[in-house]
C-alpha cells in the first residue's frame, strides 16, 4: 500500500520536481559561473581577499529559492487534494491515515532533501577546484539555512493547506510564518550555528502538525 | 469517529506552544517598530588645556559643547579647548598655537599622532574564516600589494595556500614554521588577530599567543619570516613581568606615528599597549589613584569601546549596559590622567511599560554579537 502511496505522489510530483530540478540546477550553474567569471576578471587574489576579508561569498541568490521549492511542492501535493476534498478517499484506504499521511509528507520530503543535497554537493565540488576548504565550507553553513527554510517552509505550507477550516487556517499562517522567517533573519556567512539544534526542533515540529490538521479533517471541521 | 480521542489531538499543544514562542519574539519587534528607540550617544574627548571632558551632544538640531564639569561652549571656544583635535579648524583660522607644553606643533605632528580605534562586542562576535593574510611588511614600496597565498592555522603548524593553483606552499610553510619553533613557539595557536587589508600606511603582521598563552608578533619582512616575543606569562624573573596568565583579546594596530603594534587583553580585562619596541605597557593603570574606582578594565565580550589618540592624551570610551566610562591617558606613559563614569540615564516611559506588559521578550539578534541565536530579555 506504501509503495503505491509513493508511486501515486510520485506521479503527482514528477512535473513539478522536474521543473525545480532545472531551476535549481540552472541556478547554481548560474553561481558557479558568475564565481569564475569574478575569479578570472578581478583576479584570484582579490577575489579571495574580499571573499575573506569582506564576509562575500556570492551565493545570496540562492538564498530564497529552497523556500519557494518547499512551498511550490507544498502546493502541488496538496491542493489537487484539498479542493474538491479528495483527501478523503486516501484517508478511507485501509491504512491507518498517520501512515498514509507520514508517506506522502515522506515522500515530499525526499523530492526536497535531493534536490537540497545536489545543490550543496555541486557547488561543494566545483568550489573546492577554486577555493580553499574553509570557504566552501563556509559557503555550505550559509547556504544550510535557506535548505532548513525550505523544509519548513513545505511544512508550514503543508499544515496550512490540510487545515480544513479558513479561520484556523489563517491562525496556523500566523504562527506558520514567522517559524519559517527564522531562517532568513541574516545574510552574513555561517551565523547560524548556534541554531541547528533549534532549527531542527522547528522542523521535526512543524513536520507533526499536518496530522493534527488531518485529524481534524477527520473530525469534519469545516 | 467524533469520539474517538486520539494522541494527535495532543498536537494543539505543540501549536500553543510555538504560537507562545512566536508571539514572545513578534509582539516585542512590533512595539519597538512603533516606539523607536533612540539612543543619542554624545561624542566625548578629553581636552589637555581644560583638564576634563569635554562632549559633544546634538539637541534640538543643534551641537552643543559642554565639559563634564557642566559649563557650556561655543563651537569657537570647543575649538580652541581642543587644539589637536579641531586644529585643522584652527589652521584655516590662523589660530592653532605655535607650541603646547613645549612641543611645537605643525600640522603633520598633529596628524602622525592622531590615531582612532572603535570596536564592539558584535564585531568581535563573528564566525572566523580561519585564512589569514600575510602582507609583505618592507617591500620597499610606498604601497601595500595583496601576496599571492593566504595561511590557515592548524593543530601543528601553518599552511600558505597558493590562491592560483589552491594548493599548499610546503617550502614557505616550513620556514614560518621553522622561525616561530625557533623563537620557542608552541602550537596550536590560542589567539591570532591581524589587518589583513592593504589599505593602511604599513603592516605590522599579526599579533598571536602560542598554547602556552605567550605573546608573540609574527609578519613577514622581505619575504621571510620575522617573529618577536611579547610575553611570556611563565617568565617570572622579567622585569617586564606584569603578572598577566593568559590573553582574551588581541588586536594589531598600524597607527601613523608607528609607536604601536597592537592593544590586548588579558584574562583579569586589564588592556595593554604593544609598543613598536616589543614591551608591553597597562593601559589607564590608576597607579596614583587620581579618582576613586577608576581603574580602566574593559570586557570585549561586553564593552563597546573608542580610543581617539592625540599627541598628548588619548580619551577612551567603554560603553557598558549600565554606563559610560570615560578615561583620558597619558600618550607616552599611558598612566591615567582623568576618569569620568556616567550612568546611563533611566529608561524612557517605552522601555518601562514593555517591560511591563511583554515581561518575556525573545530576540534571534543581538548587540553582543553577529550570531543568531535565542537570548531572552537581552535589551
């Protein structure tokens, strides 16, 4: 029953990753380019020396686009469900809904995590051809934030769309909102490592409250 | 199924408890948004002709020039109060005098002596990149040239990687490594502050205490290394003892009349001048105990503080949570002139009803530093 679940998000998703996959590719191409690009026109030192003496690392645009990915497959997954209520049929599986729900929330996840992962592996790989281990990375402890925004920001999507009544709603944005806004509180390299164990807390959190939105589809709040 | 309680009901309590969380953190932003806060700090120095501080406030879109004794100048008067500190005023006025206290002053003097250095907790309080930039000390160019590598710190040694091929000059690494181990350098290294910028008169390297906690000076003169030991904590029988054990803070310095290599701290907050010589001197020692508890400490980790030096004097200027503390030394023996403490004024109707009606306040910002982190009730 699980591997349909997964095969059926797959199906829901695949467009959509697709499209991300291009995008994200496309944009840390984009990155890598514009670093060689710099490295050749002002020079290797200088370029070093600014990237260590100024805190510029230029990867500041990809700092929102894990973001809109989370919400985006936020989006795709569950508002074909939501709208003429088509939940319910996967919640009249005979599974229990906590597994069927956990499966597609899963699967959203790991359609994420690897695109995360091939973010931060591709420009790891080449950056250390130019650049010295310290600031790729410094680069990863930068860019780690915005992958954790990502991820919450597809589980405060996520609750707020399985939510089935619009005052609630509403209310789950408001505390939603702010939860992912913890992730972009700086541009400034590496300044969140005094955050990963609460960021994790705020994910693993945020991650249990579409079940509590289910549930109370269940209930039939309307 | 209306009946049936499950332990997912449970959930409304993680959702409480993260809108609690938020609301902490939100509602204190919101209130500040709408009642700014303003803190107009004056600027202060010390005049050497009127024996006190004399600041610098804006009122009513005005500066007004008052000394600490509460008399009020004009902008003419603070002037002349203040020879070296306006004497470009004064020269274009014709009025900058010939001599003070027998020194005959010109503008260049006045210039080569003058030297400003600020810094703050959050400064300090930032990730390190963990590469440094050795500069070429006496190219013999007037100019400072970035070099061809940067060096990284490790367990045993250095390491200069070379920026075009981003690998490791083994032969340089070696001879740096060779001089400090000569010197009776012992890895890994504690502390290590240098200016890695061209953008300054000259370079003095970098100052860095060894795992023993010994002062030493390290940058690299035509080429080769060039290493001074500063202190030693364990050298008991120096007459330059100061009964300093360890070193919190340093900083390097290139100041225009190159009397210093650097200012640092020790374990007990007492700060100390480098002098270009290698000796090291306390900084607003209160040796003849000019004012009661005035004994200059300061804490990196939570004073903002200002030096502005001139031939004579420098004022320095800590900023606490609590006050402002003012210290002019003497320029040459660095031995405490005057000393003025300010408590900070009471806080406005604003700040008190917060913290009436949001007694916790959740901020991810700090003033004490650059990292991102929860601190509650840190105003």
């Amino acid at each position: 029953m699980l591997r349909a679940i997964f095969y059926k998000e797959w199906l829901k998703l695949r467009l959509f990753w697709c499209l991300a996959l291009v995008v994200h590719i496309g944009l840390i191409a984009y990155l890598l380019l514009a670093l060689r690009s710099t490295l050749l026109a002002s020079g290797i030192v200088e370029t070093w020396a600014t990237m260590i003496g100024r805190d510029v690392l230029m990867v500041n645009a990809l700092m929102y686009l894990p973001l809109i990915t989370g919400v985006c497959i936020a989006l795709c997954q569950w508002l074909p469900e939501m709208q003429v209520k088509r939940i319910r049929l996967t919640l009249h599986l005979p599974i229990d809904y906590t597994m069927s729900i956990g499966a597609m929330l899963f699967c959203s996840l790991i359609c994420l995590c690897g695109l995360f992962a091939l973010d931060a592996a591709v420009l790891a790989i080449v950056e250390q051809i130019w650049l010295p281990r310290e600031l790729v990375w410094r680069t990863f402890l930068t860019c780690l934030p915005w992958f954790i925004g990502g991820l919450l920001g597809y589980s405060v999507t996520s609750w707020c769309l399985l939510e089935p009544q619009w005052k609630i709603r509403c209310v789950d944005f408001l505390i939603g909102a702010p939860i992912v806004a913890l992730c972009f509180l700086t541009a400034q390299p590496a300044c969140y490592i005094s955050m990963w164990p609460w960021l994790v807390l705020a994910i693993l959190a945020t991650m249990c409250l579409p079940f509590y939105s289910i549930y109370r589809f269940k209930l039939g709040k309307q | 199924m209306r009946n049936i309680k499950s332990p997912i009901s449970n959930l409304k309590y993680i959702i409480i408890l993260l809108g609690l969380i938020m609301s902490a953190w939100l509602l204190p932003a919101l209130y500040e948004l709408v009642s700014p806060r303003t803190d107009k700090t004056p600027f202060v120095v010390y005049s050497c002709l009127d024996s006190t501080f004399i600041k610098m406030e804006v009122q009513d879109k005005q500066v007004h020039y008052i000394d600490f004794r509460g008399q009020e100048f004009t902008k003419s008067e603070a002037d002349s109060l203040l020879p070296l500190f306006a004497f470009r005023q004064l020269v274009a006025e014709g009025r900058l005098p010939d001599s003070l206290y027998g020194v005959a002053l010109t503008p260049k003097l006045i210039q080569q002596n003058s030297f400003h250095f600020k810094t703050s907790p959050k400064q300090l309080n930032k990730p390190a990149v963990g590469l440094y930039t050795m500069l070429e000390s006496a190219s013999g160019r007037v100019d400072l040239t970035l070099p061809s590598d940067v060096f990284r710190l490790t367990d045993d040694g250095l390491e200069f990687i070379d920026c075009e091929t981003n690998t490791i000059n083994k032969a340089k690494s070696l001879s740096f490594l060779r001089e400090l181990t000569k010197h009776g350098f012992t890895f890994p290294v504690q502390l290590i502050w240098g200016n890695g910028t061209t953008r300054k008169d000259y370079d003095n390297g970098f100052l860095l205490t060894d795992s023993q906690n010994r002062l030493f000076q390290l940058k690299m003169v035509k080429g080769t290394p060039f290493v001074r030991k500063i202190y030693d904590p364990l050298d008991m029988s120096s007459s330059r003892h100061l009964d300093i054990s360890s070193f919190i803070q340093l900083f390097t310095l290139e100041p225009a009349n190159r009397q210093l290599i650097g200012l640092v701290v020790s374990d007990d907050y007492r700060l100390f001048a480098v002098r270009s010589d290698g000796t090291i001197t306390q900084i607003g020692a209160n040796s003849q105990q000019l004012t009661a508890n005035c004994q200059l400490i300061y804490d990196p980790q939570s004073m903002q503080i200002t030096i502005t030096g001139d031939l004579f004097h420098w004022t320095i200027t800590e900023y606490t949570a609590t006050d402002s503390r003012y210290y002019a030394v003497d320029a040459k023996t660095f031995e405490q002139v005057a000393c003025a403490i300010i408590p900070d004024p009471e806080r406005p109707l604003s700040q008190r009803i917060e913290r009436i009606i949001l007694p916790i306040r959740l901020r991810f910002t700090s003033w004490r530093t650059q990292l991102i982190a929860p601190n509650i009730n840190d105003d």
